[in-house]
C-alpha cells in the first residue's frame, strides 16, 4: 500500500492554511482568465485578433497599445493552465507531507473531488445541444469549434470515460485539462515521491520525459490518427509541471523566506519576469517554440506561487473575499462556462454586440458555478473524504 509519509511540522514551517487559500484564489483568478479569454475568442471581431501580435512599430496610438495589452491578456488561457497544473502539484504535496494517506484512500478523494462535477456537466452539456442545435450563424472559429460536437451515444459515453481523444472532448473544451488532471493525480503519489527522494535530479528527468513525449507526438502527427494510446503521450508531456509544484511545496521554507528577504527592486523583477512567462509568449501547440513557451509559463506559475507565500501584501490582496469566492468556485467556473457560452451565442449573442453577450457569460457563469459548487462539487467532496474514512476505518 503505497503511502506518504510526511510530517505535520513541515507543513506548519512552511505554508499555513490561510496562505494555502490564498493560493487557491490564484485558481480563481486563473479561470475566470480562461472565461474572458474564451468570450474573447468567440466573440471579439476579427478585427481586434490582430492586436495579439502587434509590433512596437506598428502601435502608433495609445488604444492600439490598450487592445495590444487585453488581447495579451485575454490569450492566456493556456498560461492559466499551466498555473493549474503547478498549483495541483504544489497543493497535493502540502496535503499528503501534512497527512499520510493510504493510496486507496487519496485515490477516492481525487476521483470525488474531480468527477462528479465533470459527470453531471457534461450531461447537462450533452441535452443542451441536443435542445438547442446549431444557429445559421456559427460565430467565429473557436465557436465552431464548441458549438456542433458529434451527438452520438458511443461519443457521450468517450466523453463520460474521459478517452481525451479530439471528438470525446467537444462537448466542454476545457476537458482536456481534466483528462491529464486526474490521470496525473492517479499517479501524482509516485511523482512525488521521486522528488523527495531525487530532488532536482527528479525534476530533471521529467523534464526529459516530457520532451520524448513532443518528440513522440511530433513523430506520430500526420502519420496515425489522433488515438486514445496517444493521449497518454500527451499526459507525460505535463507531468513535469506537477513535479515542479511538488519540488516547490517540499522547498517552500526556504523559498518564502528568501523572496521575503528580496529588497523592493528585486520583488518588483520578480514580478515582471513573472508577468512577461505568462503573458508574453504566443505558441500554444506542440513543436519546440510551444514547448519552451508551455515551460516559460510553468516557471510563471512557480514564480506567481512563490510570491504569494514571500509577499505579504500579495499574499493579503489574494486573500480578500472575492478572489477567495472565485477560488472555491474555479473549478465548477471552469467547467461550466463553454456550455453556457453555447447557449448564450446560440439563442440570444447573435443579436447583442459582443460586450453584452461576454457580459451575459460570464455572470450566467459565475451564478452556475455557484449553485454548481454548493449542491455538486462540495457534497461530493464531502462524500469523498466520508468514503475514504470508512475505507482506512475497514483497513484499522
């Protein structure tokens, strides 16, 4: 029974609770980046998608620099994945070096914590487009892209299995992140014990896996078609970013107290480094560039972390109700909002211009992944953890 071990003191040295939820409002924030980013995709004018790579020569006005700033912004939704994934590591290994757990046990959780939500979303999906259909005017590409999935039974079932394959995921977009999420919690127990025992070595050889799984992808594209053994190659390219949180967790004494120490200068070029990996970089498939921007975005999301834990008053700014309110509720937010961006686009965006149409998703988003939060994701959660006590009580 693989279990780890860890020690309560450690924990207390290092992160506290509240600076824990502190972290999680960074997930909040982050989705509620990846739904502005999505109603800009699908419903900014086309236009305005050529701000996203405006050169210092060509912006001769200050509202070509303001667009240039907001689509930088608005298209960085895979930088807020990223930060996902940092943050899965580095708030997994704080509560399993906090509390051993039988695997059984941890594997119960995860599955509850991840799963029920993703069920009964994906249904709720699944009946919406079968209710609404597609409108004569699809919207932009990314629109397309979400608004006329394959509606067959054997499709819903890929998708409720969580296959990852291309067709399996078009009923929520963003599940993709959920595939390789839970299969790297399934096996994050072993991730982290390697880097407990190997350090920065660890680290290292995830990194090289990572790389021979692009290398991987890269040899099979155009060759097979996208497959469900494929996918998995698509997992081990992200597994290093759940080692980097967890190397983090394990050094955050010493991490914190350092950036605590940092003088006002090297805070703020923290900051702005931090900053220029997550928003600068503008590859988001797999080849070298998106390789070395995923990994630019990865040691943003490790330097968005770090700051929290060494900067007082970053750390308090994220402790504040709303970004706390948008941290419990980010991973419903998250979930729910590519059904309700079909919705409102396919029934009443048409005709609204694109400001009152994101204005409508987002606040319809937010309300559902409230309700969604409060009477699926937490009982279920709360299930989890009952189930899991009964299994080590069974155990004793």
């Amino acid at each position: 029974m693989l279990e780890i071990q860890g020690s309560n003191r450690s924990l207390k040295g290092g992160v506290s609770n509240a600076r824990l939820d502190s972290l999680d409002s960074i997930r909040g924030i982050a989705a509620l980046v990846v739904v502005l980013g999505h109603c800009w995709l699908a419903t900014a004018p086309a236009s305005l998608f050529g701000h996203g790579s405006l050169s210092a020569t060509v912006a001769t006005s200050g509202t070509d620099i303001l667009l240039y700033g907001l689509a930088k912004f608005f298209e960085s939704g895979r930088a807020a994945v990223m930060i996902f994934f940092v943050l899965s590591g580095f708030v997994l290994t704080c509560s399993l070096l906090a509390r051993p757990t039988p695997y059984v046990n941890y594997a119960i959780k995860r599955i509850f914590r991840i799963y029920p939500a993703f069920f009964v979303v994906i249904l709720a999906s699944y009946c919406l487009h079968r209710m609404i259909g597609v409108g004569p005017e699809p919207g932009t590409e990314f629109f397309v892209s979400v608004s006329n999935p394959d509606l067959s039974l054997s499709i819903l079932v890929q998708h409720l299995a969580m296959v990852g394959t291309k067709e399996a995921m078009k009923l929520d977009g963003v599940m993709w992140t959920l595939v390789h999420e839970l299969r790297i919690s399934l096996i994050f127990p072993v991730v982290l014990l390697s880097v407990l025992k190997y350090r920065w070595r660890a680290i290292f050889w995830y990194f090289v896996i990572s790389l021979a799984c692009t290398e991987s992808l890269l040899f099979l594209t155009g060759k097979v078609a996208a497959t469900f053994a494929a996918t998995f190659l698509e997992t081990g390219y992200f597994v290093v970013f759940f080692a980097c949180g967890a190397y983090l967790a394990v050094a955050r004494q010493n991490v914190s107290r350092q950036i605590a120490h940092l003088p006002p200068w090297g805070k703020a070029l923290l900051f702005a480094a931090t900053a220029y990996f997550l928003l600068k970089s503008d590859f988001d498939k797999h080849g070298i560039a998106g390789c070395v921007a995923d990994y630019l975005r990865g040691l943003g999301g490790l330097g968005l972390i770090g700051l929290a834990m060494g900067v007082p008053k970053f750390g308090a700014a994220l402790a504040h109700e709303i970004p706390l309110w948008l941290g419990r509720i980010s991973y419903s937010l998250y979930l729910v909002h590519v059904p309700i961006l079909y919705v409102v686009l396919q029934t009443f965006g048409s005709s609204w211009p694109p400001l009152l149409a994101s204005m409508a998703i987002v606040a319809l988003s937010l309300l559902a992944a409230d309700v969604i939060a409060r009477t699926i994701e937490f009982p279920f959660i709360s299930l989890g953890k009952r189930l899991a006590a009964r299994t080590e009580m069974a155990r004793a």
